[in-house]
C-alpha cells in the first residue's frame, strides 16, 4: 500500500508519497525505492501525481508508467489530457481478477492558473461532498472526480488509518496559517514517519512536492538508509531524455562508479495572465514581487500607463528592489519618451546595485545611451560591461549589433551575435538581432524573415518579433501577411506611428486606399515630422484619384529635408503625379549614381487603376530606384 497526503488551500496543495512497494496478498515489503510521486509539471499547469495501489502496468513500474504518459509527446499536454492518459491503466487493472487487489487510485494535484484542483482517477474511491468515499471492491472502470478548494483541508489515501485525528489537524492548522513551505514540508515528513511506525505498509521516507499559485512549487525527497544505490525519479529521466541529455555519474579514484540522487526539485511557471495576477494582489496586496510582474504582463498588451502605475506600486512598496526601477526606466523612455526621468530612474537602478550591477539592467542603459541619447562612449561601456556575463548571452547579442552598427566593426560584431544564438538559441530577442546580422552580411529578408518568424513563434507578444516580421514581409513584397502581423501589434500598440503608417502602406498594396488613408492620416498626426509617411500617404491619396492632395503632400514631405532614400522615392512619385521634368530627373540620375537606391513598392502602388502604358511606365521608375536599370529619360 502507499500514503498519500494531499494538503491544500486556495494557494496551495502538498502532496507527500511513501517509498515502499508491499506484496498485496501477503503484506511483505517488497522494496523502499518506488517512485510514487511524478512531476507532470508544464507552461500550461503545475501538477503532481501521486499513485497508491498496483505496482506495476503493463510490465513497468507506476511511476515510470506514468512518466511516460506525461512526456511521451514533445509538447506539454493539457491537463484534461494528462487525466485522460492515466484512465489508460484501466485495460492492465482488469486483467486482476482479485478485485480488492485491482484496486487503484491516481491522485492528481494541480495548480491551473491561480486556482488549485485536486481530482481522483479510481476505480474504487471518489470525491463525494468534498471527503474521500471507498469501495471495498474495484469497479470495472476508472472514474474521474474532481474538487477545488477554496479553503485549508487535508485528503489522505492509501493507509489513511495509519494517521491521527491530531495529525491531520497540527496540519491543516500550518497551511491556515501560510506557514513556510520548508515548515509545512518537514511536518508532513514527520507525519509520514510517523505513520510508519503504525503500518508495515508504509516506509518512513518520502517524496513531498508542493506547488502555490504564483507559479512556484518543490519537489523534496525526504530520504532514509532505505533508499540506496541510485535514486533518480522516473519523471527526471523522461524529462532529461525529451531534452537529450543525460546525467553521467562521478568516478571516484577507485573506479567505482558513484550514485546518482536527486536531491531536490524547483519549479516555476509564469503566471502570463493580468487577471490571474490581480487575484493573487487580492491575496497579497503588498507583494512588491506581483506588482513588478503585473506591470510586466500589462506592459506586454500594451497598456503602458496602467503597467508605469503598477511599477510605481512596486516601488513604493519595495524602495530598494530595482527590478521595477529599471522596468520603469524602460517604459518611461520608449512609450513616454520621458528621456530625463527615464535616466534618473536608470541611474538609480544602477546607483542602488553598485558594485555588482544587473547585467540586464546595464544591457538596457546601454540601448538607452545609444538610441534616445547618442552617448556612443556611455553605450559602449555598459555594453562591454554587461557581455560580460556568460549567463546573459541578449547582452552579448546587444553589443554585437552595436559594434556593427555604430562603430563598423562588422565581423566582431557579427562574431558576437552568433556566439549569442548558439549559446541561447531559443532566446527571442537574440534571435531578433541574429536576424539583423544575417540580413546586414546576405541581404537576404528571406533570411532575416525566418528569424523574426521563429522568434513570434517563441514570444507571441514580444512586440520587436512581430514589428520586424511585419516590416520585413512588407518589404519582401507579401503585403497581405504582414497585415496579419500589424493587426497583432496594433492591438498591442495602438499609437504607434510606425506601426499604424506600415499597416496603411500595407492596405494600400492590396488595393484598401480608403483604409489606407485612414490609417496613414492618423500616422502623419502622431508624428507630423515623418516625411516617409506624408510620401505614402501622397501615395494612397493619388491611388484615390486626390492627385492635388498627392502632389501637396509630396511636396511637404521634401521640404522636411528627407534622408537621401525618401527623397528618391517622393522625387519618383512626383515625376509620376505630374509632368515630366529634366531637373527633376537630373536629380535622380544624381541620387542613383551616388549610390542611393529605395524600395520601389510605394511607386508600384500608384499603378492601380492605370491603363497598360501607365503601368509599365510606373514600373520601370520603380525598377530605376531600386537600381535594377539605369534610369533613361
């Protein structure tokens, strides 16, 4: 038989199972190393399974059976999935004739989201009014009974008897309390120990697992004499085996071989939910950790005034904690452009951490001398302080495309992005910039759209992978795509000028001019020093037949002083929109033996609703821009 403890609250659930296997019909010890207790946790819930009953199903272990069960798919199955994995066992439990010894039960401890659940999966115990009921004989079938509690209770299977009435409530008195999760453990240690010595059935030792509702959670084996030799959980196994890897024993001097023994499990799973944050506020509205995350996740939807109020809640509450600074600092800079109170708060991050300075932390102050300030020496520093750390690879990726991009140092930086991606290469943001470098090396968008793709995939709201995949499918000439991708960035930022400008060239590409001008309108109000936007705009406006207005925006775009790129492109545009002029043209001829060539996409977009020779006309300016032909007047 086993023990199985289930202590739970509304925050969190410890689950403890003994060590030892006993012979059904005759009550003998068997062994004192089974694993009872499998971590079945994933991104989506933290879970443990606990198992009292038949040893083995279909000719393994339990706990290595159910291990399976949980990772024998490359992605973390749902929970509802995990349950219905375990009624599996139903066809091996019936090939028992004994229906006392069929007797089975799966006790699955879960935390979904913020709220914790507890669910049986048995053939002869339930959940009935929230207490554990028994048969005496197995059924024919496993069935699945669930409860979430709402307040401190204790569940106890297997040998229950083996435990007190005073036990039982010495428990549940220390969750009442939140009581220390190392506290609760050993008390349920103790519990077990004792239990022990009432039941043959039972082992002294045990593996306790807990898990809360922020996301965090244990896994502790409470080990005896008893449990020698190697000592690895099946779940750790399958777990290092889904990853590739393998754990390889120390040898001593000797050549003896030495075991291999967990000592103890972490978890953490991030709670990814604003609602499921507030609740834990709810619970714990002093946390200055919660406010920090909270503010986080709200900045991720893009509701960057409420996440700059809870930054400032964290840092009320927790003057000294520097996360929530330098996140602030962030967000005061880039969606406040607040630059002088953006480098106080950065300032002070680094003033309170001094001397042992966050790599991260001097990563963003780095980004934040080289783009808002220009300081190139300041940025340089931090970068080349902050690549320091091995255990950041971004920061090394970081300072890579800064030595391309500011100082030309091409193959050092280069050098750096890839020795970034191989060390992370499932890191977003890494990704993103190993993108730039390829893209800067090949020219290839194609290329560098891979990348930005496969990092939306790893971080659906990082806004940079879905700005640069929008960006790049527009460029690249799939219009219709990247509309996909800035209608994800707009519900994230709706005030984004760039953003709300590129979706409007977009619409215009796929022949949506009224929309176009909507949205390039808006873009031109938001920031109205933006040539490049009036240009497209001048564009979706000649596409509307609103030539006067095209050519006025044309020509106030001109008069902002463009870089040399735009002018090409509204100097094009205008030789289109009007009659053809030689000095016009002798500027261009100008613009392209220079070297300056532009994308000719925004030109092809003026040949809607032209006749044959307009069309080839306006293709063979936008083939001249781009420097496909030399330009012939």
């Amino acid at each position: 038989m086993t023990l199985i403890i289930v202590l739970a609250s509304k925050d969190s659930v410890y689950v403890s199972c003994d060590f030892r296997l006993t012979d059904g019909s005759t009550g003998r010890t068997l062994q004192d190393n089974a694993h009872k207790l499998i971590n079945a946790a994933s991104p989506l819930h933290s879970t443990l399974i606990g198992v009292t009953g038949v040893a083995v199903l279909d000719s393994m272990p339990t706990g290595e059976w159910i291990a399976r069960k949980v990772y024998e798919n490359p992605t973390p199955p749902p929970l509802a999935a995990i349950i219905e994995s375990l009624q599996d066992a139903q066809s091996a439990l019936n090939k028992i004739s004994d229906r006392k010894l069929r007797r089975h039960t799966f006790v699955v401890s879960s935390m979904i989201g913020n709220r914790p659940s507890i669910a049986l999966v048995s053939n002869f115990e339930r959940f009935v009014k929230g207490r554990i009921q028994r048969l005496d004989n197995a059924l024919d079938e496993l069935i699945v009974t669930t409860i979430r509690p709402r307040g401190p209770q204790i569940h106890i299977t297997g040998a229950s008897d083996a435990v007190s009435i005073s036990e039982k409530s010495t428990l549940v008195s220390l969750i009442k309390r939140r009581s220390p999760e190392d506290e609760i453990q050993h008390a349920i240690a103790e519990v077990n120990v004792a239990a022990s010595e009432r039941s043959t059935t039972v082992s002294s030792g045990c593996t306790i697992g807990s898990i809360h509702s922020n996301g965090q959670g244990t896994i502790r084996p409470m080990v005896t004499e008893a449990q020698s030799g190697d000592f690895l959980p099946p779940d750790s196994l399958e777990s290092l085996k889904a990853h590739g890897l393998q754990i390889v024993p120390a040898v001593n001097a000797l050549g003896e071989r030495a075991p291999l023994r967990l000592v103890g499990v972490t978890m953490a799973r991030s709670i990814t939910s604003p609602g499921q944050i507030r609740q834990q506020l709810k619970r714990d509205p002093k946390n200055a950790e919660l406010w920090n995350n909270y503010g986080a996740q709200l900045a991720r939807e893009g509701k960057f005034d409420e996440a700059i109020s809870a930054y400032e809640k964290a840092i009320e509450l927790s003057p000294n904690f520097v996360t929530p600074i330098a996140n602030l600092a962030q967000q005061l800079w880039i969606n406040k452009k607040n630059l002088e109170a953006a480098e106080a708060r950065y300032s002070e991050a680094i003033a309170k951490t001094a001397p042992d300075v966050p790599s991260w932390i001097s990563s963003s102050f780095a980004q934040f001398y080289d783009v808002a300030l220009g300081d190139v020496p300041r940025a340089l520093r931090l970068h080349e302080q902050a690549a320091t750390d091995t255990s950041y690879p971004l920061a090394k990726a970081r300072l890579g495309e800064f030595l391309a991009r500011q100082l030309g140092e091409n193959a050092r930086g280069n050098l750096l992005i890839a020795e970034a991606e191989t060390s992370a290469p499932l890191d977003p943001n890494v990704l993103i910039l190993a993108g730039r470098s390829a893209r800067n090396q090949t020219a290839d968008l194609n290329v560098a759209l891979n990348y930005a793709q496969r990092a939306a995939v790893l971080d659906p709201s990082n806004i940079e992978a879905l700005r640069e995949s929008a960006d790049l499918l527009l460029l690249i000439g799939d219009a219709r795509a990247s509309i996909y991708y800035y209608r994800r960035l707009l519900k994230r930022d709706r005030n984004n000028a760039h953003i709300i400008g590129n979706f409007g060239l977009a619409l215009l590409i796929c022949r949506r001019p009224h929309l176009a001008i909507r949205n390039l309108s808006r873009a031109a109000s938001l920031q109205p020093g933006n040539p490049n936007t009036l240009i497209n705009l001048a564009a979706a406006l000649w596409v509307n037949r609103q030539s006067n207005d095209a050519v006025a925006a044309l020509n106030a775009g001109l008069k902002m002083g463009p870089a040399p790129e735009i002018e090409l492109e509204a100097i094009a545009m205008l030789e289109i929109a009007t009659q053809s002029d030689r000095q016009r043209q002798d500027r261009i001829s100008e613009l392209i033996n220079s070297g300056v060539h532009a994308y000719g996409m925004t030109v092809r977009s003026m040949a809607q609703k032209k006749s044959t020779s307009a069309r080839a006309r306006i293709e063979k300016i936008a083939n001249v821009i781009e420097g496909k032909v030399l330009p012939t007047w």
